[in-house]
C-alpha cells in the first residue's frame, strides 16, 4: 500500500510539473489517504504482533 501512496505521489509531482494543477491535487489526495491507511495498518499490526507475543 505504501507504494502505491509513492507512485500517486510521483504522479502528482510529474502532473504539476508539467502545469496540471488539478490532476496534481487529485492525485495527492488520494496518496495522503494510502499513506494513513498504511500508517494505521501498521501500527495495528505491530500492537496485535506484541499482543499476541505478550
């Protein structure tokens, strides 16, 4: 998941540099979101990995 938050990020920056401002904001949203939705998976991965060790 967090490559794909990568590859939507690099599309954005390609996207404004070349001038399509809404393509560009579009595609950021959308990797801000895969990058929370990672960020929150693993973190609660991490915490059922130390419950289930514990």
């Amino acid at each position: 998941m967090l490559h794909y938050a990568v590859v939507f990020f690099v599309i954005a920056l390609i996207a404004a540099l070349f001038g399509f401002g809404g393509i560009a904001a579009g595609a950021v949203g959308i990797a801000k979101i895969l990058f929370v939705v990672f960020a929150v998976l693993a973190v609660a991965s991490f915490l059922f990995g130390l419950l289930r060790k514990g």
